[in-house]
C-alpha cells in the first residue's frame, strides 16, 4: 500500500571503555567520558500528509482528487511491529450508502536482517468502515486481508502479498471467492543527490475467483502496475514527492476501475501524476 512504512530500531549494547586514572605530579585524575544514553526498547514513530491522488497498486483511491493521510507504528528492538495507517477515500473504494469514505489500515509483523538480505513478513488488513452497498444495505466486500513477506538488498526491496480471505477490494459478489489474489512489487530507490530520492516501481495483480465466469475473472483483471518518482527531504521532518503511474490495464481491469456507478470519476486506472507532502514524527 502507498504511503504505508515501517521503522525498526534494533537494541545495541554498546563497550564502555574506562580510562585508565592516571596520578600526575598535582594529584589530579582523568575522568572517563560519560554512557551514551540507552536505546529504548519500545519506539513510537508516526506521520501525517496530504496526496493529491491516493493511488493504491495504480488506482486512484480518492476518484483522482486529493487525499489525507497518516498513521503510527510501534516498534520493538526485536524487529516486532504493529502499526495503523488511514486515508480518505471515494465512494467507489469504500462503498456508496453510508460509508464513512475513510480506510483504516491494521497491521504487524517481524523485520530482521540474514546475512545481509533485510527480511519483513507479517499481515495487514484493510478495512472501509461502515461500509455498505446502494440497495441492500449488506456488505460491500471491500474489507480485505493479506500476509507478506518482504526482500531487502541494497536499493532493492521484493514484497509479495497474498490474500487470505475472500474478499478483494470490492471485485467478489456473494458466494465468491478471491483468496489466492497475489501482489508482487519489486521497488528500486537511489539517492540522487543530498535530500534527493529517486524510486522506479513495477507491480503486478495475479486475480484469483474460485468462480471463473465472474466478470473480473473472465474479463482479464489481473494487471501490472509502474510508477516513477522523487522524494526530496525539505527538512523538519517534511518530504516532498512526485510521482507518475502508468498501468496495463486489461478489460477486466477497465470495468473494475470506473466510479461512474458510485457517483465518481471513469477510468480511475488512467496515467497520471500525484503529488505529496508528508510530515514524519
């Protein structure tokens, strides 16, 4: 998910080395320099900022208008975290009648480094709350579930995201189901120059529906997913970023991503550039 990032901080046991006193002729001694101050075992990191389109694996969220967004994590020296993170969205992302037009993201998991390759895995949820259809009031299936597990190497990360429960962000009707939808994201970033951050993203849907003559099935949903952008640390704690999307979108993908019906915008998979800032705390 965009926008969505863990710290970690890891307990470090650090040698204090004790000069040794030394008489001089006057009777004066050296004193030792002071302990560094411990590293807590538990850290609270959080951030806030606006979007001027929330996109989600190429998907404008927001009916390509502007967003907010932010969220906290919490950290442990064992690699442990859990964390939240929220951002407005449309009608067509959260369900029309009586949503809150608000997503609200949970989740936790692990992060430790082997033998130079950083590891992340654990789970996330995302849930629409008081999400509902137009006519029958019943669930809109927007709230959906996966596990990961991420790669780090140098400027590379590698996540995959499988869904484990039947929803998919809304593409499931009653009796379907979509788990076994996988997401794969490679992401490539490298310093430009001092502040200034360069990513190259590419992604990929692999659509599962144990029903295959479901539209999104039959339709071809399954697509990748690009995004260029630069991030430039304005200081304070502010970044600016910039990006571009550009998406193979399939038919299935086309039919899926048009809030027309909801009272939104068409072709919601369209190129475009998004613009950020984001306060971190």
């Amino acid at each position: 998910l965009l926008g969505v990032q863990h710290m970690k901080t890891y307990l470090t046991l650090s040698a204090i080395a004790l000069a040794a006193a030394a008489t001089l002729s006057s009777g004066a001694v050296m004193a030792a320099d002071p302990a560094p101050a411990a590293t807590p075992d538990f850290v609270v990191t959080g951030n806030f900022g606006i979007t001027s389109d929330y996109r989600f694996r190429g998907i404008s969220q927001s009916d390509r208008d502007a967003a907010l967004q932010g969220g906290f994590d919490v950290t442990h020296s064992s690699g442990l975290y859990v964390g939240t993170w929220g951002s407005t969205v449309s009608d067509w992302t959260s369900g029309p009648g009586g949503s809150a037009n608000m997503e609200v993201d949970l989740y936790g998991g692990y992060k430790t480094e082997v033998a130079g390759v950083g590891l992340d895995v654990g789970a996330i949820a995302y849930h629409y709350p008081g999400s509902k259809t137009a006519n029958s009031g019943s669930d809109y299936r927007a709230n959906t579930e996966e596990i990961y597990v991420g790669l780090t190497y140098g400027p590379a990360t590698f996540k995959t995201s499988y869904v484990i429960g039947k929803n998919y962000f809304a593409t499931t009707g009653s009796g379907e189901d979509a788990s076994g939808t996988m997401y794969y994201d490679l992401t490539l970033s490298q310093e430009l120059m001092p502040k200034l951050v360069a990513s190259v993203h590419a992604g990929y849907t692999d659509y599962k529906n144990k029903q295959t003559s479901d539209l999104y099935s039959s339709g071809k949903f399954s697509y990748a997913d690009y995004n260029i952008g630069l991030a430039y640390d304005l200081g304070g704690g502010f970044t600016a970023g910039l990006k571009y999307y550009v998406n193979d979108a399939k038919a299935g993908t086309k039919t899926y991503a048009s809030g027309t019906g909801y009272n939104g915008k068409p072709n919601l998979y369209k190129d475009g550039f998004a613009v950020s800032l984001t306060k971190a705390f």
